[in-house]
C-alpha cells in the first residue's frame, strides 16, 4: 500500500461560494492521526476564506461515511502520551468545525462508527441515506465515546447517546437517527447529491454575516469544549492502553 493510501486522501473542491471537502481512507473512511490532522488544517483553512461561505463534508465510496478512529494506529500506541496525543486529534477536529465560521453542511451516504459518529454530529445540517445506519462500539473494545460524546449528546440528547453507548454491538438505524435529531433530511441514495447541492445553493444565496452570526448562535454554550474535549482525550489515552482493548482490538482486525 502507497503512502498516500496509508494516511489517506482529503481533496476540496470549490463551486462559486461553496468548498466541497472530501475525504477518504481504504480501510473504510477511518482516520489515522495524520488524516486528522489534515481535516483540521483545511477547516481551519476555510474558515479565514472569504471567498467560502458554505462547507459540504463528505466522504469516498458508497458504503461507509466513517469508520472512526483507525485500529492500525491504536494498535500501536504504546504508552499514555501517545494514546492522549491521538485521541486529541478528534478534539481538535470537533473543536475546528465548532469554531469553523461556515455553515457545515454534512453528507452522509453510509454508516458511520464511532468517530464518525461525532464528525457527524459535529456538521451543522446532515443529509443522510437510509444505508445511514450508525453505531459507537467503543466500550466493546475496552475505551468509551469520551471525547465524541459532548457533540453526539448536543445533538441527540445524553438519552439516546447513552442508548448507544450502552449498547454498543448495536446498529441504530437512518430512521433512528434521524428521528433523534442527528439527521436533518433522510433521502434516496441516488438523490442524495442533488439534495445536498441544491441546498448548499440555497444556503450560499443568504447574507454571509447572517450565516456567520447564526453559526456562532447554534454553537452557543460550547465554550469549554476548549478544554473538555482535550480532558476526555486524556480518558481514552490511559484506557487504550489497557490488555482488554488490544486484544479486542486484534479480534475486530481479524
């Protein structure tokens, strides 16, 4: 496998004043930590571009949105500074699309773990398909939602996400999800697109500094997301290490 297959693939596209960023990886649009990384930058980026007023998010291929955290790079964490180092990356990029001065408008074609989970839940508008189903599998290798769960309970209430986490072999369905509040609109797959375009150009047609001032109203009261997402990030860093999520993580690998 290529190094560019390895860390992935992040690309952006621009239409008028819509960005269209797309990302990918081969083992199921999960991320490893340079990914991440990557993701972060180029939200950031956007967020300081004038010329950009709505963001889609996306991913590669047909079958999964988001697969979470990569298990290779997990695998090999070996001590607590490099599992709080990893774990931060999500912080930083939740933190990025909170703080992001752009509508983010997220398109989901598929299912989404853990992580994945959270990057959803962290888009300010979601399309989604009925193959949208989700799940957070956390606790059945040994760590916990921790550093997701602020954006994941905003969006669906702490009810349903404990629903989720406590039944964590359980895939929760589209209609589940976007019952709860985690989808705004459930489409066809083969509408999927033209939804979420004539949407995101409806959207860029309205006063950029009214979008700008509604972004900062729906994020009201995340404020300490600054430091907590970084505290739940130490949680996670010290419970991976643990001989129980090794060997599960050895178990999903095969």
């Amino acid at each position: 496998m290529s190094l560019e297959n390895v860390n992935g693939s992040l690309e952006t596209s621009f239409q008028n004043t819509i960005a269209t960023v797309q990302f990918g990886h081969p083992a199921s649009n999960s991320f490893p930590r340079q990914l991440l990384d990557r993701l972060t930058a180029e939200i950031n980026a956007l967020s300081r571009n004038e010329n950009v007023s709505v963001i889609i998010l996306k991913s590669e291929g047909a079958k999964t949105f988001c697969s979470g955290a990569s298990f290779d790079e997990l695998l090999k964490v070996e001590n607590e500074e490099q599992g709080v180092e990893f774990f931060s990356g999500f912080a930083h990029l939740l933190n990025a699309m909170r703080n992001c001065n752009k509508i983010i408008i997220g398109r989901v074609q598929g299912k989404a773990v853990g992580g994945g989970v959270g990057i959803i839940s962290a888009c300010d508008y979601v399309f989604a398909t009925p193959h949208s189903d989700i799940k957070l599998s956390e606790l059945a290798i040994g760590i916990g939602p921790f550093v997701i769960e602020p954006a994941v309970s905003r969006k669906i209430g702490k009810t349903a996400m404990t629903q989720m986490t406590l039944a964590a072999h359980e895939w929760k369905s589209a209609d589940w999800a976007f019952e709860k509040g985690l989808f705004s609109v459930l489409c066809e797959a083969e509408n999927l697109d033209a939804e979420v375009e004539n949407f995101a150009i409806k959207l860029s047609s309205y006063n950029p500094e009214a979008l700008y001032e509604m972004k900062k109203i729906i994020w009201e009261g995340t404020e300490q997301w600054e430091s907590l997402l970084f505290e739940r990030a130490a949680i996670t860093g010290k419970l991976v290490l643990s001989d129980f999520t090794k060997n599960a993580l050895l178990q999903f690998k095969k």
